[in-house]
C-alpha cells in the first residue's frame, strides 16, 4: 500500500527474474487482502505474524504484557508450535485448521526467503513481527536474505539482540550505503555476507531527453507551456532537533511560501502528488496533508494549485511524472520515482538515506534536512533550482546509469549466494 514499498518490489521483481528467469515469485504483505485489487498480475500471500495477531491468544498477551519481551516471547511459541503442526498435518494430507497454519503453508515449499522495503529495521520502528517471520523462517529451513534497504545503528535492547543471530544466518544483506554496512557489520558481528547496492528502484531508470524542452515535446505539451511543478508532502512525527509541532508548522510554512513564490514570480502550476495516495485501507495518505497545505494558501495562489488523490502504480507514477517540469520530493522514492521520469528532484530529507542516496548521485548540497527548513530561504532555494532544471536533470542523467548498474547488481549478489558461492 506504500508506493514506495510497491516500487522496491516491483524492482525486485525484475532482478530477481532477469537472474532466475523461471521463478516463481509469491509476495507476503501486511496488506492482504485489500491490496489485491490494485495489483492484479501478482500473487499476495498474507504474512503469518499479522494473523497471529489477530488470535484472541496473542491479543490477551498483548494486553497482559504490553509490546515488550513477554510479548514477543509468547508469540514466538505460538508461531513455533504453528509451523511444527504445519508441517505435520500437511505431511499428513489434513486440513490446516486455522488462518495462522494456512498462511504459513505456501512456505513450505519456497526455495528462498527475501525479506524487503525501505527503511523497516530501525529502532524507532517496532519491527518484533520480522523477528517472527525471520524465525519461521529458520525453523522451516529456508535460505533468507534481505534486498537492499537503509540500517541506521541499532539500540541496545531485546529486539536488537533478538535480531542479530537472525541477520547473521542470513545468505546475503543488501544495504543502500556503505554506512548502513557498518551499522549492520556492528551488530552481527560478521561482514561477508554485506554489500551495498544502489536503491533497487533505480533498476527501473531508462534514458531520457534532459532539455525542459525536449522533455515537454515528449510529454505532448507545448514548449512554452507554463511550468508545472509536482510537490510530494507527507505527515512525520520526527523533524531532527525541532519538537514535532514545531517541526511540522515550519515544513507546512516553507511549502507553502514555496508554492506562492512558485504561483506568483514564475507563473507556475502546482500539483501535489505523492507515492502513497488513493488507497483508502492504507493508514496514511499524503493526498490528505496536501489538502490542508493548499486550504492554508492565498486564494489567488490555490486557483493554481491541484492535488491529485488518485491511485497510481509506480510504472503509471513514473509515466505521471514525465508530464512534470520538476518535482520537490519529501518521499524517497518519489524522488527516485522522478528520476526515473528524467524529471529534476529537489528533495527535502526526512532521514539520513536521502543524503546519503543523492550523494551518490552527486547532489549532495541540493537537499534541504526538514529539522532545518525555513519559509523564506526555502522559497528562494526553489526559485534558484527552478532556473537550473537542465542542468539539475543533465546532472542526475549522468549519474543514474552507475547506480542502475549497481541496483541491478544485486541479481548477481543474490545468485551467487543462494548456490553457495558466497555475496562477495
């Protein structure tokens, strides 16, 4: 339901396949079944641990305990005792008698594990489900490896000790950057399995024109249409050393003076478009943040501005962001989405994988942290980027085939481990 999340498999789809081009793929996520319609041509599976948590067993121990070790304890033998069942009344030809069984029964004859998404092992996340998936997965005998995501160093407590010896059996961790290799070498102890890759959605980049000319010839539009800028925006309960409403009021406040200086110097046209929209069950939706932005603006400023709340898949995203002269991202993979699009990015970084991702990319001093944003300077800074969107795009243009490569890399990484030969 995560668009982000949904470009990062969609990638991995395509690598996987290009190296093991007669897998089959079965995609486990927390979404079942909701997310099914919207995606048609793959096959969800729904994730053992969420229907565990819906067992009237694991509720009475959450409310006994709370989210701590007790917790995890408990799950962790209820989901061990489901798996040994699992595999007795299967190898018996019995009927799997509840939703946990049933939905651990598709693992048994998967030959590989990948565990995926973008940023989902951090302590600030309560991630005690992947420690379960992780452990049925051991239990079954599975080979597991994790594509390619961002760590950041780990707390000291029982999660992250519970995680380790996890992490450590892994075949193959693919991590973003090379500081994620560290945190991850810090807390397994072991580093021949690591590598860093590209973001695996920088797989789905092709050339493109760089000329806002050019571009707009290909987008069917008329050269000396008005600008049209996309702005994704989103909900956080972090902004680095602000409080979070304090934090909050400057981002919506320098958006906003963003968009005015956009409407009122440059004669612009605003939309706001983000990677997660339009999908009703899904617990956020940016399309909603964007409405309030717009309802704090001028009114001559709104009658040129739209939010587009409509559901797009990231092929269709991408497809979207061509008809766009450039693309203010707080969302790393509309970000990388737009690069995709041969659509100059200027991105406003919630987390230290934004820096670090258009670093690689040589932008480094283009990225504005959102602990650090302020109206009038980030107005400005939109103006002046408004005037180099060729070289912004010739730039990133120059750098996406290294990191496609890279990206496309991990087919490689993932073959070599699986038969055995070891990531390296």
């Amino acid at each position: 339901m995560n668009g982000g999340d949904s470009a990062i498999n969609f990638a991995l789809r395509d690598i996987v396949l290009a190296t093991f081009p007669e897998a089959e793929l079965s995609f486990a996520d927390s979404g079942v079944p909701a997310i099914a319609p919207y995606y048609p041509d793959i096959t969800f599976i729904p994730l053992p641990s969420f229907k565990m948590d819906e067992t009237f067993v694991v509720r009475l121990s959450k409310k006994l305990f709370g989210p701590y070790r007790k917790h995890l304890l408990v799950r962790t033998l209820y989901l061990s005792a489901s798996v040994s069942l699992t595999r007795l009344l299967v190898a018996l030809g019995l009927p799997l008698p509840t939703k946990v069984m049933r939905a651990i029964k598709p693992y048994l004859d998967a030959d590989l594990v990948l565990t995926t998404g973008g940023t989902y092992l951090l302590s600030k996340y309560d991630y005690s489900r992947r420690i379960l998936e992780f452990r049925k997965n051991r239990q079954l005998g599975k080979p597991m490896a994790a594509f390619t995501q961002s760590f950041e160093p780990f707390a000291d407590d029982f999660r992250s000790r519970a995680l380790a010896p996890l992490l450590r059996q892994m075949i193959l961790i693919l991590v973003r950057h090379e500081t994620s290799r560290v945190h991850v070498e810090a807390l397994t102890g072991r580093s021949d399995t690591v590598v860093a890759v590209a973001d695996s959605v920088f797989a789905l980049w092709t050339p493109g024109p760089t000329t806002l000319t050019d571009r707009r010839v290909r987008s069917g539009r008329a050269v000396d249409d008005r600008l049209r800028i996309a702005i994704a925006v989103r909900k956080l309960k972090a902004y680095g050393a602000r409080d979070p409403e304090t934090g909050a009021a400057l981002f919506k406040q320098s958006i906003c003076a963003a968009v005015i200086s956009l409407v009122r110097e440059k004669g612009a046209e605003v939309t706001f478009l983000s990677t997660c929209q339009g999908i009703p069950e899904y617990w956020t939706d940016d399309s909603a943040v964007a409405m309030e932005f717009v309802a704090a603006l001028p009114e001559d400023v709104r009658a040129h501005v739209t939010v587009n709340r409509s559901f797009h898949t990231p092929q269709n995203l991408i497809e979207v962001l061509r008809g766009f002269d450039g693309v203010i991202a707080c969302r790393l993979h509309m970000a990388i989405l737009s690069i995709c699009a041969n659509t100059p990015v200027l991105p406003v970084s919630y987390e230290p994988k934004f820096e670090e991702t258009f670093a690689e990319l040589g932008q480094p001093n283009s990225v504005t942290r959102i602990g650090e944003i302020e109206p009038d300077p980030f107005a400005a800074d939109v103006l002046s980027w408004t005037e180099q969107l060729d070289g912004v795009a010739e730039a990133l243009h120059q750098a996406a085939p290294t990191l496609k490569a890279s990206a496309l890399s991990a087919g490689a990484h993932l073959k070599r481990a699986f038969l055995g030969g070891g990531a390296s």
